[in-house]
C-alpha cells in the first residue's frame, strides 16, 4: 500500500517503472546492465562533441576487479562514471571512442568478444553484434582485440582532426594505452560540468535510488528498539535497499547512536543503542549507478527528550530555510549562508553564548548524482536539474548528542523539489511513525 501511495506521489515518467515493474531485460541483453536510456546517451555524445569542436575522445570502461586482490564488499564490477554517463551499460574493458570535426560526428563503440569459458565463472557479457547495437542505440559497434585495438588508437591520435581526450588518469597524469604519455588531454572536467545538470533519464535513476532509501529510512523507524545494536539497523536499511531493486549502497552506511551520533562518517555500527539516545542514519541506495543520500535522526525509544526536541527543530528550521531559498542563479555557497544566519539567530542559549554554528562542523551543501559527493565546481550558480544535498547539522560530544538531517533537493525553473520527502522529518511524522510500529512493506523488485 504504502509503495503504491508513494508511486503516484511521483511524475508520470517514473509511474512506467513501478517497483514491481518486471526485473530489467538483463537476460535478453546478456551482460549489459539494464536497458539503456537511448535518445539521452546520444544527446550527451553529441553535446560533449560540440563542446570539444575538433578531435577524438577515448573512453575507457572499467575493468573486473579481481577479488583474490581486493576486498570485494558487493559486486566484482561498477562501470566507470564517465563510460556509463556516455554509453549506459554494464560491458567491462570496453571501449567508446567520439570523433567531432565541427559538425561531423562519429561514435564508435568497441566491446571485446565474448568468451564462453571466462563467462562460466563472470556471467555473461555484452559481446559486439546486434544486441549491442540494439541497446546502446550506437550503430558502429565493433570487435575489441587489444593488440589491434592499440594500433587503431594510434591511427586515430595521428588523423585527429583536433586534440586526443581521454578519461582515465594514472599517477596525476594522463597515460597513454601502452602507458607512454602521448599528450592526451583530460576530458574529465569536461564531462564533470555536463553532469551537474541531470537530464530526465538521470532523474528517473537518482528519484528511484531516493525513494528506494526513503523507504529504508522509514523501515529503520519501524523497526528501531532500545537495546537493540547499530547493525541490526543497517541490517533493516540494507535488507530494505536490496528488497527493492538496490544495486548496492552509495557509501558506508552510517548508524551512530548516543556518542557515535556525534561521529560525522561514522559507520562501525556495533554499539548496543541505549534508551534515550538518539541514532543518526545517513543513507544512499545505489541504483542505476545513481546513489541517494538522506539522513533522518531518531530517539531510539521513540519520543525526543525536551533537549533533543530543542536542538532537533533548530536543525530542521535551519534547513527548512535553507531550503525554502533554493532558486536558480543563487549558488551553493549562497544557500549555505541562509542556513547558517539562521542558526545564528535562532540558536538561544541553546548551545551557550556563542550560538549552535560551532557544533555545526561541516559544509551544508554537496552535489549529488553518480557519486555521493558528486561532480562539479560549488561555485556553479544553480540551474534546473542540479541535484545537491542541504544538510545542517549540530553535533554536541560533552553529551553525546548529534542530530543530522538531510535531503536531496532538485533545482527546478522557478525553485526546488525536495526529492527525499518520503522520509518522515518533522518530529510528530518521526514519533508517529514510529509509536505506530507501522512496519513498510518491503517487497518488490526489479
Ligand atoms: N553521506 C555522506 C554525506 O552526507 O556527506
Ligand atoms: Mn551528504
Ligand atoms: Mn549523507
């Protein structure tokens, strides 16, 4: 019931992707993640294009991690941002290369060939053919082989018709695909300043990956008891997150109670919580290589303390102002100043003479999109379809008090949306909540 209310609070686009919708087509297109977002990718390809006018840009996917190396805490692979933000699949140490000359663009894509033995052990993978073409949109899709594909780029770096830009940094500088350095420039800051403002395709991952996390947030009230442990939150977090289609988290999730409320990145998560603490849960699923970030603070008894209500509401009321002056053409750092002159004039004897601001120790304000903390220059003024985190918070260790409260807000023509108010945030929706015991249904899928 409740995903069904939440579903047709949503724009119409994402009422085609139900929660329940049937898992994604990664059967059909075997090792490619989930269908591509067609007609947007191009639209970057050729946006990006214009931007650099003449030359060629080489994208490199990421590879397979290998866990006999590495500790490998979810999948043994995550596409590399900037492959995934031009092209929208899964397919590891692959290739995109964009040519531009003026108005005369070429993108063509290389996908090593399939291999029936390797794939007995990763799984099936996006080879060159008709699927590829089908799924990415891209039309000159072609076979991978290392050693040619090396003379291929050679070719391409001497016929540019402008500079060779790539995406992969090695040891602060760019390197070349036999590791010589042959002057290749840095897309990165490129691509970075595109991917501030999110398209609609990019909004329909991060609103998913947000509503996925409201729910977790939701959950974790239910569920929350005194005595129970830090982890056994994350536990219902994490279930949550996995129960409805999560690809993975975002960053570490953080569950500090009593003193680790105080804790900013907290995310041991074993102490055994104690009546009368308060519990900071700052979450993100991933989905769709979009992650979320959303921070609710709650009374682990279920009722703040008088003190705990104090320092709650002037939190909230910091971010609520904060907030409510999100426009285009303000930047962050403007947005930022709304908050901390409202601390500053609401704070009381709160925290003693000087006011709450010195237990407010952090910035208010990040990008979000691919990363949690995502691409782009703070100094950017704002534009609809930027997405950036508002999240004031004071933090008081003399007596183990943190309250964090943090949502995902969207710049639209004329203001914001808050993308995370699915999750409770007032004090009497976050005590109901949880009196209630009113446990949200978790099943679904895809
Ligand atoms: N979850 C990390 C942060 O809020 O910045
Ligand atoms: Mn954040
Ligand atoms: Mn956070």
């Amino acid at each position: 019931m409740r995903i069904a209310a939440l579903l047709l609070a949503v724009p119409g686009q994402l009422l085609a992707q139900t929660m329940n919708a049937p898992p994604a087509p990664i059967d059909r297109l075997p090792g490619a993640g989930r269908a591509v977002a067609v007609e947007a990718h191009a639209a970057r390809r050729e946006a990006l294009m214009d931007r650099i006018g003449k030359g060629v840009i080489l994208v490199r996917a990421a590879s397979l991690r290998d866990g006999e190396r590495e500790v490998l805490q979810d999948n043994d692979f995550r596409q590399d941002d900037y492959y995934f933000y031009l092209t929208g699949i899964e397919a590891p140490n692959s290739w995109l290369v964009l040519t531009a000359d003026g108005p005369d663009h070429e993108t063509t894509l290389y996908l090593p060939e399939r291999d029936p033995a390797g794939e007995r052990w990763t799984g099936k993978k996006l080879g060159p053919g008709q699927d590829a073409v089908s799924l990415t949109g891209i039309k000159d899709v072609r076979a991978l082989e290392v050693d040619s594909f090396a003379n291929v780029v050679k070719q391409i770096i001497v016929e540019s018709p402008g500079p060779v830009y790539a995406n992969w940094v090695s040891e602060g500088a760019i390197v070349g695909l036999d590791g010589d350095r042959t002057g290749l420039l840095n897309v990165i800051p490129i691509i970075d300043s595109m991917r501030v403002v999110k398209d609609s395709a990019e909004l329909i991952a991060l609103r998913r990956a947000i509503m996925i996390t409201a729910e977790a947030q939701r959950a974790a009230m239910a569920a929350a008891r005194v005595e129970m442990y830090e982890y056994q939150l994350e536990a219902t977090i994490e279930y949550t997150f996995r129960n409805l289609g999560a690809d993975r988290v975002g960053f570490p999730s953080i569950v500090g109670s009593g003193p680790n409320s105080t804790i900013l990145h907290y995310d041991v998560n074993r102490r055994q919580i104690q009546d009368g603490d308060l519990v900071v849960m700052d979450i993100g699923a991933e989905y769709g290589q979009y992650t979320a970030d959303v921070t609710r603070t709650i009374p682990i008894n279920g009722r703040f303390s008088d003190r705990q209500k104090a320092i709650y509401n002037l939190v909230l009321g910091t971010q609520q102002a904060a907030i409510e002056s999100v426009r285009p053409g303000l930047t962050l750092r403007d947005v930022s100043q709304v908050a901390r002159r409202y601390m500053s004039e609401h704070s009381g004897n709160l925290c003693g003479s000087e006011g709450c601001n010195k237990y407010f120790i952090h910035g208010l304000s990040h990008w979000l999109g691919m990363r949690v903390h995502d691409v782009g220059a703070y100094s950017m003024p704002l534009e609809p379809g930027m997405v950036f985190t508002v999240e004031p918070g004071i933090y008081i260790p003399e007596e183990n008090l943190g309250v964090r409260i943090e949502d995902d807000i969207l710049v639209t023509e004329d203001g914001y949306q808050i993308l995370s108010d699915g999750a409770p945030r007032t004090i009497e929706d976050i005590e109901e909540l949880m009196q209630s015991g009113d446990r949200p249904k978790t099943d679904g899928g895809g």
